[in-house]
C-alpha cells in the first residue's frame, strides 16, 4: 500500500491508475477504523479496480476544541488494517496540507446543512463538505463510499456533489452495527462501560419505531414511540429525533404515504451518538 502525505504524491498514484485504464473508489475517514469503515473499503473493492482510503481528523467540523483533542487516532493500527484489506493507497495528510496557510474557503449546502442534527452541532456539515470536496479535488476518484448510518451528511455530500457538477458517483453504504445493535462508530470506544451499555437504547427505540410504522402509527406517534424508550433510558440525554422524507429531508407528518428517514441523536455522557433508519409504508 503506497502512503501518500502530500497533494502531489497522492495525485501522481491515482494519474498512474487511470494512464492504466483502472478504475478508482475512494473511502474517506477520520481514522481509529472500525469494521464499519473496512466494510465501505470492501464494497469499494467490489465494484473499482483500485481503491483509496484517507484518514484526516478534520478540525473544522468540531464543534468544541475537547471534542477534537479527544478523537481517538491510532495510525499504526489504522494502516494495518488498511493493509489487511488489500488498500492500495493512503492518503495521510497533516492539517496544513488540506487547509494551506491563509485558507478562506468553505463549502456548504446553505439549506441542507443548517437543519435536523445542523441545528444540533452548528458549522458541522459546513466543516464536513469543505473537507470532503478538497478530499475529492485531490483525490478524483470515480465512486465515493459512505456509510448511511450519518444520513444527513450523506445527503449533503450528495447534493453537493450534484450541485457543484463533481464528475463522481456517491454510493451509500447500509449501517454496520455491533451484535447487540449499536452502530459502529469511532466515538463508541470513548463510551464508559455503563454508557456502552445504555447505548444500544437508540437501536432499540429504531426497532420500535419501525414496529409502530408496520403497525399504522402515524408519523406524530412514531416520534412519541423513539422519546419514551429514550427517555426511559437515564444514562441518556435526547437531543434530537428528526422523522423526514428520506430523499429532501423535507418534513412530514400523518399517515406514512412514502418511505421516511428517521434520525436521532443523543448524548451519552459527554459522548454524542447518532443513529437512522429507513421504513417505507
């Protein structure tokens, strides 16, 4: 696996793929790689003749400077895992070569990224899809992959993509989650035991949710459905339980009529977690 820590390294790697006529699928991470993140390289590898992961811990979308400085980060870890999948480049950058000095461009859906979890963690999704556009100018990869458990930010990445004229495709990726339900997350390894163990509420409250749905409920009693198993839960701080059109993000209410997103959010500890589901009607 060829690492790469410049813009000019990773970009000469990539130049030599296409001249071979190789198809390229980029995985974009901020590292401490869970089987969630090696489940997107695999879905790369299936459908491209090579593949690129990068691993940055991105400071603009931190929305405290505690959050940032406990990230976990391990890259020695990381790379061997990368290696074991059969990775065949890395792009590692350090901070100032992403975001040179002087920098003053952004990237943001306006609309998009300022409602549902945007209102939760303001300049988030601004901070990711600056990131993530610099990541793909670099990079230029043919497909990019992304989990759906961050639908919100799938969804932003997509219409900015779209928006922006990308020449690229971006495939969602289903969540990939532990064997009591929780979803993978890098932020899972900074929970305490008693907090790991209270997580899995927000799985749970999916599972009902999508009980109630097969059951009739409205899209009102849907959301009372999510509250009550959370709030019941003490270890537990709700911060949000967004029930949308699942391709807008557009809100909805009544009787289910077309597939709907939900997406959740809630603090555990100082740990803040998230979680989504699908359900057609």
């Amino acid at each position: 696996m060829k690492i790469c820590a410049t813009v000019a390294e990773i970009r000469s790697i990539v130049a030599g793929y296409r001249q071979a006529g190789e198809s390229v699928g980029l995985v974009t991470t901020m590292g401490a790689l869970h089987d969630g993140h090696l489940t997107l390289m695999r879905a790369a590898r299936a459908d491209h003749d090579r593949v690129v992961a990068t691993i940055f811990v991105n400071p603009t979308q931190f929305g405290e400077v505690a959050d940032l400085a406990h990230y976990p980060s391990d890259d020695d870890r990381d790379i061997s895992l990368l290696k074991a999948e059969g990775v065949d480049a890395l792009f590692l950058p350090e901070v100032h070569v992403i975001y040179p000095p002087g920098d003053e461009t952004i990237v943001e859906t306006t609309e998009l990224a300022n409602k549902l979890h945007g209102k939760v963690r303001p300049g988030h999704f601004r901070g990711v899809a600056t990131v993530v556009a610099r990541l793909f100018n670099i990079c230029q990869p043919d497909a990019a992959y992304f989990g759906e458990k961050d639908y919100q930010q799938l969804q932003v990445i997509r219409k900015m993509v779209r928006d922006l004229h990308f020449p690229l495709k971006i495939v969602g990726v289903p969540t990939v989650r532990e064997t009591d339900g929780l979803a993978m997350s890098s932020r899972n390894a900074r929970l305490t035991p008693k907090d790991r163990a209270a997580a899995v509420v927000l799985n749970q409250s999916l599972v009902r949710a999508q009980k109630a749905a097969s059951d009739g409920a409205t899209v009102e009693a849907i959301g009372d459905v999510i509250r009550e198993h959370i709030k019941s839960e003490p270890r537990a701080t709700l911060r949000a339980v967004d029930i949308v059109a699942a391709e807008t993000l557009e809100p909805v209410s009544g009787s289910l009529t077309s597939k709907i997103a939900i997406m959740i959010s809630a603090e555990f500890g100082s740990v803040l977690l998230i979680d989504q589901r699908e359900i057609s009607p």
